[in-house]
C-alpha cells in the first residue's frame, strides 16, 4: 500500500476534507505533539477531533493562580488577625488586589480569540498595564483613604505573587 492510499484511508472518516489535505497528511502527521515521532492514529476515535489550545490553557491557568491566591491570602489574613481586624483586612486587601488584577489581565490578553501576533502581544500587554494600574489604585486607596496599615498590605500582595508563581509552576493536568 502507497502512501496516499493509506493517508486517504486516515482521512475517510472526515468526508468534508479537499483532496488537498489527503495528499498532504503524510507530511503534517505529527498530531500536534512535541514527543518524538510516533505512528498513532491522530484523532483516537474516527469523528472525534480534540484540540487543546494555548488560549484555554492560559484560561485554565490563570483560574488554577486565583484559585490558589485566594487561599494564600486567606490563611495570610488569618495569621494577622492576631495582630487586628485592620491588619487582616488589610492583608485581604493587597491579596485581592492582585488576584482582581491577575483575573482582569486575564480577561483581556486571552479575550480577544485567534488574532495575528500584533493583536495579542497588545492584548496582553494591556491587561498586564491594568493588573498593575489596579494594584496600584487598590494600595493607595487602602493606605490613603482607608487608613490601613501598609506592612500587611504589602505583606497580602507578597502573598499572592508567591502563590501565582507556584500555582504556574505546576504543568496542567491533562484531559
């Protein structure tokens, strides 16, 4: 058996495919995976196309870093509430600060779908403009307006950076 017929035979079940494509699967069989080279059928059931993309892995992500700062800064702001009310709505506060920010960052560099580069690296350096831009407007009006103490404030924010950079130090899980 040559090689179109058995790539033609790989492409049977998607019927709506140009013959273009038949032609061309034994050059693009790599299935998406970055392990070395393997002879698998691409799709494991005829019909059933899964396709994971960095958009919803970044999605994932950013939930899994939320998720893990809001316990961070909870536990943070349990600690100093030995030292008073204040000291832990405080801590609350900068936690959230950059929970908040991290989630609108989020929002706005993995919103915008597939678009060329030029439209996604400005996505996301938005969002990382806002993130900060948020932090910096919730510190001030903690410490300015509110009167809160600065040290557990920055203390929360601390908190949370270190809580991100573990949560998205660990690869995703897989389906």
């Amino acid at each position: 058996m040559d090689v179109r017929t058995a790539a033609r035979r790989r492409a049977e079940p998607f019927p709506g495919l140009a013959p273009v494509v038949w032609q061309m699967t034994p050059l693009l069989y790599f299935c998406g995976s970055t392990e070395p080279f393997r002879r698998a059928p691409c799709p494991p059931e005829p019909g059933i196309l899964e396709v994971l993309t960095s958009v919803a892995a970044g999605r994932r992500l950013a939930q899994r870093a939320i998720a893990w700062q809001a316990v961070a800064v909870a536990v943070t702001a349990l600690a100093f509430l030995a030292k008073g009310a204040e000291w832990a709505l405080a801590a609350g506060l900068g936690g959230a600060a950059i929970a908040l920010g991290g989630w609108l960052s989020s929002v706005i560099a993995l919103g915008g779908g597939v678009n060329p580069s030029a439209g996604a690296l400005a996505r996301l350096l938005a969002g990382v403009a806002l993130k900060w831009v948020v932090v910096v407007a919730v510190l001030l009006l903690g410490v300015g307006w509110a009167g809160l103490p600065p040290v557990p404030m920055l203390a929360g924010v601390i908190v949370a950076l270190f809580a991100q950079l573990l949560a998205m130090a660990r690869p995703l899980a897989r389906h």
